[in-house]
C-alpha cells in the first residue's frame, strides 16, 4: 500500500485503541493493543503522517530514533535499592525511568492532553545490547519496570533489510505481537502531501512528467544512488531559499539532495527550462485575462513538457494567492473567536477591555509558543496565529490612543473592525475567483481540443488549497469541467476494463 493507505490504516487502529465504553475503560485493553509496525524504504514520509495523524486525532506526539539511544538511555540506569523478604533486608538493582517514557510523561503534563502517540522510528535498527530489552518492549509496553501510560498508541517503523544492513530480523513471536503496516514509495500519493506543504512547481511539473525517477534505489560500480522523497522535498525548500535571495540553482547543489547522477543532471536541465518558462510566459498577465496573443499562441503549439511546466506555473502562481487568502480568512475568524472571549469578559463587572484584550494576546501567544512542547503548530497554524496578534495588537493600539467610553462602546468598535476585514476579504477573495476564471479561459483558448483542460481540472482537485478555495467560494469554471473529468475518467475506467476482458479472452 501507499503511504496515504497506510495512514489511513493507522487512523483506524488508533480509533479502535482509544475506543472507550461506557464506564470509561479502553475497550481494547491496553496489554492487547498490538503496535504497529510501520515498514517502509526510507524518507517516503513515515514520521510526517504520524505528525499528522496525532494533529487530526489531537493527541500529543512523541517521536525518537532509536538509532540513537543506548540500553541505559532507553531502560533507565541501575541504582541499588534496599527490599524487606522474610523479615530480612537485601539489597536489589532497580532502574531509574527511561528517557523515552520520561518524555511521553512530560508531553502530557505540557499539553494537557492524557492520550497520545509514541512514535520509534527504526526499531530494527537498534543495537545489540539494546534489542532484547526492545522485543520485549514490543511485547508488553514496557521499559525496566516503567510501562507506557494508559491512552498512549505505540507506532514503530523501520526499513526493510535491502535498504539498511544494520536491520536485525523480528522472529515470528515478535511479529506475531505486532500490527505490520508495508509502505511503498508512490508519487501520486505523495503529490497531496506536496501541494500541502508548497513543494517547488518544477518539482511536481518534473516529476508528472518522470514519475519513475521519484522513487530510484540504484546499486552501481561507484556504489548506492538513490533519490527518496525526502530529498524531493529538501530540494525544493532550498530552491526556494535560492530563489528569495538570487543564488543559484545547480547541478552541483541538486546532486546534493538527490543522490543519483543521472536523475539530478536531468532536473538541473529541466529547472532551468522551468525558469525559462516563467520568465517568458506572464503569469500575472494570464491570471488577469490579458494574455497578449503571442504567449497564447506558443502555449498552443509548445510541446507537451512546455505545456505540463506551464500548467505547474499556473497552479503555483494561484495557490500562493489561495493559501495568503486562506490564512487571511483564519486570521479574521480567530479575530471573531478573540472577540467573543472579550464580549463574555466584559460581562463580568469591573472588567476592562484592554485587560481582556491583553489575555486574550497572551493565550494566542502561548499557543504559538507552544507549544514547545510534543506538537508545536504547524506552518499555517503559526502563521494564522501570528495574522492574528498582529490584528489584536492593532485593536489594542486603537484603544489606547483613543480609550472607548464603556464596554459597548469599544465593543461596537471591535466589531466595526471586524466588519472591516471581513469586507477585505470577500473582495481579496473575487479577485482570486477572477484569477482562477483568468487561468480557464487561457487554457480553454490555449488547449483547446487537449488533455491540458483536464490535467489542470485534476490538479486543481488534488491540490488541497486550491480545492479549499474552491469549495469555500465556488468556481462556476471548475464546476462546468469536473463534469467533462468525471466522464473522461469513467471512459478510461470501461476501456482498462474492456482491455482486462479482452486479455481474458
């Protein structure tokens, strides 16, 4: 299975384990609640789907390498202690706490939160003197004489041996313990989590166009190459990095991340051709609907790579615009949230605005603080968080130069802002509904007759901001389309279908 599926197997377990029944209790118990075994090559994204899950289930998340640690470091060190038997005292070796369940302690006391992942990564990696006391971990949930709290879903994951010859083998009452996952590399699943976390365009063009270079373990004369999509992903936040301050994008710096001659010599070409393209196609110009008739018609007759690159160019240009609207929006609803808060603070007597305003700063900046603890904010968390701050510092500003005459008063103020900015909004969001229709009417001129219009219907629907946006504002454009895609994809499903028969036959 993919990476996705295997997620979304995970999700599952971790329903069924913190599954409660009526008095409370896990209706799994704890001692029969398998972990899991997450196998998989390396870098196709297994500790970024747990991060993920433990957001989407909102529970706390601990994660260790267990690479990395030693015995005395995973069971706890030996102090002797003094026992009475028989009416006699003895002296017996005791341990103090692990560290890694030390730390699934301090991640409840930070975030409050009494359930949670404990994620070890490369369990079938660790060391000689560290893997008896690690089966029998996975056995019974416990390091020393310290178990796992109730609440807590233990996830492993590992590589298989091809990919790491310090890989100890499980016997069959191991695995027989243990829930295995198997993950492969696939890039149609991996794309989502791309367009989610902004992956370079010329990434996602080049690789729609060579999806077997996504994933490439190679044993050569010069020994291991390899590219994963961990280094696609590293790759393209320092392209990004590269582009904000003008330095330049290489062969030299690509085979850094991916590791295979070919494959980096490949994309440094193809980047450059990328570069080329969105310095001679106007994005701008397209979005806005007045594309001179020069760049339409070398859309129309470019080749098929020139036209993936340029739907790339389009997709990147609209996503930016959808993703600073999506955070605006956030921003402007937590500025309601903070506002309710203040109305119900206001009710109490003696309360003063700006006292209440000041809390409210404060709790949002504890949350971006955050949590500095087990799972800090994600990147569009943090800058909804931010959007925020600065929207309540502006208030409070507001009502320190010109204090309000009572609680009505300076409520009525906060909502004339709020107002303010929900007007903003809905005129920053026609303007990318008219870009979005801009990138339509390009494509149906520039493409007409083509399978780009699909492609980039497709897309838009994979895409979870773009698809956000969509869903938040409509699109009578991407409406009238995804009828043409849900026919053209039916028709492809009967002809591979036809196709099956015919090999039957």
């Amino acid at each position: 299975m993919n990476i996705k599926e295997a997620k979304e197997q995970i999700r599952i377990a971790m329903t069924a384990y913190l599954a409660k029944n009526e008095y409370g209790d896990y209706e799994i118990p704890m001692e029969r609640q398998r972990p899991v075994f997450l196998m998989g090559p390396p870098g196709i994204g297994k500790t970024a789907i747990m991060e993920q899950l433990a957001r989407e289930l909102d529970v706390a998340f601990v994660s260790y390498s267990m690479t990395h640690h030693t015995r005395q470091s995973a069971l706890g060190l030996p102090y002797i202690a003094k026992k009475a038997y028989g009416g006699r005292e003895f002296s017996v070796s005791e341990y103090t706490m692990s560290e890694i369940i030390a730390a699934v302690y301090d991640a409840m006391e930070a975030t409050g939160k009494r359930e949670g992942i404990l994620f070890l990564d490369e369990i079938n990696c660790v060391s000689e003197t560290l893997a008896p006391a690690m089966l029998q971990f996975l056995q019974f949930k416990v390091f020393g004489r310290h178990a796992v709290p109730a609440g807590w879903i233990v996830v492993t994951a590992g590589n298989p041996p091809e990919y790491n010859r310090s890989v100890r083998e499980f016997d069959i009452v191991t695995w027989d313990r243990l829930k295995r996952i198997d993950a492969e590399p696939d890039y149609d699943a991996w794309k989502e989590y791309a367009y989610l976390s902004g992956v370079h365009p010329a990434i996602l063009a080049y690789l729609e166009g060579k999806k077997g270079d996504f994933y490439r373990v190679e044993t050569t004369a010069g020994g291991k190459s390899f590219v994963t999509a961990r280094g696609w992903s590293d790759l393209s936040e320092m392209i990004r990095l590269c582009e904000k301050r003008s330095l330049p994008v290489e062969e030299k710096l690509v085979s850094q991340y991916l590791q295979n001659p070919r494959v980096a010599r490949d994309f440094a070409i193809y980047y450059d051709l990328f570069h080329k393209y969105r310095s001679d196609y106007q994005i701008p110009a397209i979005l806005a609907g007045d594309a001179p008739a020069e760049i339409e018609d070398r859309a129309r007759r470019a080749p098929f790579d020139e036209r993936l690159a340029l739907l790339g160019l389009l997709l990147d240009a609209l996503t930016e615009e959808f993703k600073a609207l999506a955070a605006a929006e956030a921003a402007t609803a937590g500025l309601l949230s903070a506002m309710r808060e203040i109305r119900i603070a206001l009710s109490e007597p003696g309360e003063d605005v700006l006292a209440a305003l000041d809390r409210q700063t404060d709790a949002l900046r504890a949350a971006l603080e955050g949590a500095g603890s087990a799972l800090a904010p994600d990147a569009a968390e943090r800058v909804r968080l931010h959007k925020t701050l600065d929207m309540l510092a502006r208030e409070s500003e507001d009502l320190r130069r010109a204090p309000a005459k009572d609680s009505g008063d300076a409520m009525r103020r906060l909502k004339a802002d709020y107002d303010r900015q929900m007007k903003d909004r809905k005129a920053e969001a026609a303007i990318a509904g008219a870009h979005l229709a801009g990138a339509f009417a390009f494509c149906r001129k520039a493409f007409a007759g083509g399978q780009e219009l699909l492609i980039f219907v497709t897309e838009l629907s994979v895409n979870p901001h773009t698809a956000g946006f969509i869903a938040r504002h409509g699109s009578p454009d991407y409406a009238a389309h995804s009828k043409d895609l849900l026919f053209y994809e039916r028709h492809r499903e009967i002809d591979a279908a036809l196709a099956d028969l015919d090999g039957e036959g």
